[in-house]
C-alpha cells in the first residue's frame, strides 16, 4: 500500500535502479520507482529521496519502504520513508561513492594518486633512552624501579644497555606501576568545524547536534560570506553560520539557500561534550553520523595536554633558536615571552604544529589549569579529512594517529643540526642516528602512544561575567554600599532588563539538559562531571 498525491493505492512500491544524471554524491537522491501490481510493473516513477531515510540502496526487483510520493512531472516527484536514528544504517552514501568510482575511473585514480600527510608514517618505539629518562624523573634507581615491577634489577640494567629490547608488556607494567606517567599527558579535541552543503543551521541543530533549539541566538552576520548565525546561549562556543531565508518580492515565495558551518571552539567542544554524554554517544559516533548528513572537516585541532611539565617551553624556544630542531615543514615562528608564556609554530595551513605555555596563557586570563604546556595538531579540509579517514576506518586508535604525524613530521635534538644534513636526502634518519634527541620531546613521543583520548564534559556556566563582577566590579560596589547608595544598585538590578544573549546565556546555564534526548537518559549533571576514555568503546569514564 502507497500513498500517491494524497489518494491510497493497492501499488507496491519497487526499486528499479538509480537514474544516470542523479549519480553524484548527495543527500537527496534519484531513483526509478516501479508500481508492481499483480506480478506486473503498471508504472513508474522517478522520485528524490533522502539517502538518510532509504538507508542503504536495496537490490534492483526487491521491494522499497516508501509510504509516500508527492509531486508532477512537471516539478518532479519525492518519497517519503520513515525510519528512526537508531536503526539508521546508511552505506547509499558509500554504494554511491562505489558508483562513482566505476563512472569517474580515470579521474579517481588521479585523485587517489596525490600525496598524502600520512604517507611514509614514522613511529617511534619506547626505548633505552626513554626508561634512562623516566628513571631521572621519577627520581628512582635501578634497584627501586625493579622492586616496583617485580623485576631483578639485572633487567632493568638489560633495557638500559639495549641488550634487551623493552617490549609493550613492560610498558605497560610500568604505567600501571607509575600511573602518574599515564595520566599526566592526555588527548583532546579543541576546536571542530564541519560543513554540511545540504543543510540549514536549524537543520544541524536538531539532526545532527540534537540539541535544543531554544538554546540558540539568532542574529544576523557578514562573516565567511554567510547572512546568519545561531549561537548556543548567545556565545561563540557552539554556534552554525548559515544562510537566513529571503523572501521574493515579487513572488513573495521564500527562498532557502542551503550550506551551513558549524563550529565548535575550544571551550565548544567541552560543552558539547556535554551532549555526547546525555545522548550516549562518544566523538567516534559524532562523526559517523555527521558524514551521514555529508558533514565535512574544515578544521580540527588535536591538543596533546602536558600536565606533568615534561616540556619546557624555554627549552623548546632555545632549541628552535639554536637550530636543534628538524621539521618537515620549512615555516615556523616563535610568539610571546618568557613572562607572558611563549608559543612556536611550525607550518603553515592546512596543517600546522603549536607548542605553547597553555598555564601561562590561562593565567593571564584570570583562569586556572593544570595544564602546563601544550602541543597542537591544527588540521585543516583535506588533512583533517584524512585523519578522521585514518581513525574512523581502521582500528587504529586516534591517539596512535596522533603520536605518528608528531613524531614523523617535528624533532628536537640536544646537538646542533649540521647544515650539511638538513639538505641530505635521507636527512631525517642521518638526524636520528647521528645527533642526540631532546630527551623530553623523545619520551613525550614514545610514550604518548600509550595516553589516553578523553571527553570532559562541562556546562555552560557564567563564570567569564562572574570573574570580571569580581575583579573589576566588586571594589566599586563595596564604595557604594558604605556611602549609602547599595539601595539603588539592587534596585538596579532587579529592574534592569536583559539583552537576548543574556537571556540566552540565563536559560543554557540553569537547564541541565541540553538536548533532545535529555527525557530518556537519567544522568545526574549537578554533580561534577569527570573525564571519559574516548578510546574505551563505551565511553566509560576515565
């Protein structure tokens, strides 16, 4: 049974085939349709349909799960198909992406062909150098470190001398043994950007974030070309740019231009982190989903968080000066100062390595962290593209990903690199083999193998608006309640009336769910909200 323009028929729907002009990747696809009735096709029908609802692309001959078609042949026919998020299970994308290839063969393998960021990818192993270097730390003997593994120390001494190669199972040992060196260096996102070329920004907001909508400033803008914004409380933590509907003159039909971004920054990610959680799902599920609606990467940076001060931010800014450092990008840049904190660049966009004083840098915005310095991936469109192909389509874990392109594209020696070996050929493994590493950036590469990916959801809060109250504010009002005039000032308050960020920023900070599926989930948020192993498969807390 199907519905046809309104009228019920005794059709059954069946699937023909997609149509040569629609063959492209899309969220809206053509298809032929046949009407079967009685063993025989009596008509047929080219429709649109989303390639979200159809799921998959059924066999040519097998029945299709259409309720519905509207339309004429004149402006042309959609179908309509229910199903549910959570038996959604989309490969049309990937069938159509496989058609592509047969019909664009040549054009595909040129494509295919182009270097790749990943290509040649070095990994660094954990070695005698290292464990020399974690015993200094840790301030401990071969005698104590075997007494803490329960090892003799002769294998200690053996790892050391290199007559005896340090296996995974004795990493692992010692970071159970130690596990402040497993939980003072960790990986996060700190900014995300996806384009959705088929999507409206309040489209994004319930289908792909599911968050609620009445959370959300609208306000016009004139940045990256678009004429819209939507940002969650009224700030740019969460917010999508897109383009406002436009009505026709003479028509007076409204015209929606489809494509959005959506970003989230920094302290963006944290809170929608805060969704993943009321929504039960982890970034790796984030992204599969975003793909579905043909969600694109246009940025993300990855922050390795050094909380253990293993890197000296003065060490590195002298290694850099003092040309003890190998990279594959010829383009860096040293910012700041010792007081203020400093920061060093290495390459350009699309894809850029940051080494900065993250403690410094919070401080001076009257914030506090226990980050000491940090390490950024910044990728941009097809590098960070290729990344999120690397982690979401192999088992690799992202931190591996991660600790792979560090190591294979920077290097900090303790000896200066000869000129003559930074214009060899092979001048990466004549580094290696010749010139002493930076015993830090060597362990921090090793052993970041071994960190873990983590989530910290938190909510959206007022502590920006609280600290300036405190700082700037405070000593004035103090002046005024001792000269008799505290009357006015709350008087002040309790009429003043709130600008619609404020009443945005009021309405995120008190509601505790954020999203749609706040009703079916019961997760206590006013108590504080630790980390989450992104690597773990259930998300389990860290």
């Amino acid at each position: 049974m199907i519905t046809i323009n309104n009228e019920p028929t005794a059709y059954t729907p069946i699937f023909l085939g997609t149509t040569q002009h629609s063959l492209r990747l899309s969220l809206q696809i053509l298809i032929m349709v046949g009407m079967k009735l009685n063993d025989e096709i009596v008509e047929t029908y080219n429709v649109t349909v989303s390639s979200i609802e159809l799921g998959h692309l059924p066999n040519i001959g097998s029945e299709i799960a259409i309720d519905e078609i509207t339309g004429s042949e004149l402006s042309g026919f959609k179908a309509k198909l229910k199903q549910s998020d959570a038996q959604m299970q989309n490969t049309a994308s990937t069938e159509l992406e496989k058609l592509l290839d047969l019909k664009n063969v040549g054009r595909y393998q040129l494509l295919k062909g182009k270097d790749n960021m990943t290509q040649d990818m070095n990994t660094l192993e954990f070695d005698a150098n290292n464990l020399k270097y974690v015993r200094q730390i840790l301030n401990a003997s071969q005698d104590s470190l075997a007494k803490q593994l329960k090892i003799t120390r002769q294998t200690v001494n053996r790892f050391e001398t290199g007559e005896q190669k340090i296996s995974d199972r004795f990493l692992d040992k010692l970071l159970v043994a130690y596990p402040d060196l497993a939980e003072n260096i960790e990986v996060q996102f700190d900014w995300v950007s996806l384009t959705f070329p088929d999507l409206t920004s309040k489209q994004v907001i319930a289908d792909v974030l599911r968050l609620q909508e009445n959370l959300f400033l609208e306000r016009p803008t004139s940045q990256n070309f678009y004429t819209r914004e939507m940002a969650f409380a009224g700030e740019k933590n969460i917010y999508i740019q897109d383009f406002a509907p436009v009505k026709n003159p003479e028509t007076q039909a409204v015209d929606q231009k489809f494509g959005t971004t959506l970003y989230l920054t920094g302290k963006g990610t944290r809170l929608f982190e805060k969704a993943l959680l009321e929504q039960s799902m982890n970034w790796r599920d984030f992204f599969e989903k975003a793909r579905l609606y043909r969600g694109h990467l246009t940025r993300l940076d990855i922050a390795i968080n050094d909380k253990w001060g293993l890197l000296n931010m003065n060490d590195l800014v002298k290694a850099v000066q003092e040309k003890r450092f190998w990279s594959k990008s010829k383009s860096y840049a040293v910012h700041g100062n010792v007081d203020d904190g400093w920061t060093v660049d290495f390459g350009k966009s699309p894809f850029v390595i940051r080494a900065y004083d993250k403690h410094k840098e919070q401080a001076n915005k009257g914030y506090d962290t226990d980050v000491k310095t940090r390490v950024e991936l910044e990728l941009h469109q097809d590098k960070a593209e290729y990344v999120l192909d690397e982690w979401l389509n192999n088992d690799e874990k992202l931190v591996s990903i991660t600790f792979d392109i560090l190591y294979t594209y920077l290097w900090f020696t303790n000896g200066k690199i000869g000129d003559q070996q930074l214009k060899s050929h092979t001048v990466r493994d004549e580094i290696e083999a010749t010139v002493e590493p930076m015993p830090a950036w060597s362990l921090l590469t090793a052993l970041g193998q071994k960190m873990k990916f983590v989530r910290e959801p938190k909510k959206q809060s007022v502590e920006r608006i609280e600290k300036w109250v405190l700082q700037s504010v405070v000593p004035s009002l103090a002046v005024l309640k001792k000269t008799g005039h505290w009357h006015e000032i709350i008087e002040a308050i309790n009429t003043v009336e709130l600008s619609a960020e404020h009443e945005k920023l009021v309405m995120a900070t008190t509601k505790n769910a954020i999203t749609q599926a706040s009703k079916q989930l019961n997760i206590n948020f006013e108590k504080p909200t630790k980390k989450y192993n992104e690597d773990d498969e259930q998300g389990k807390r860290a």
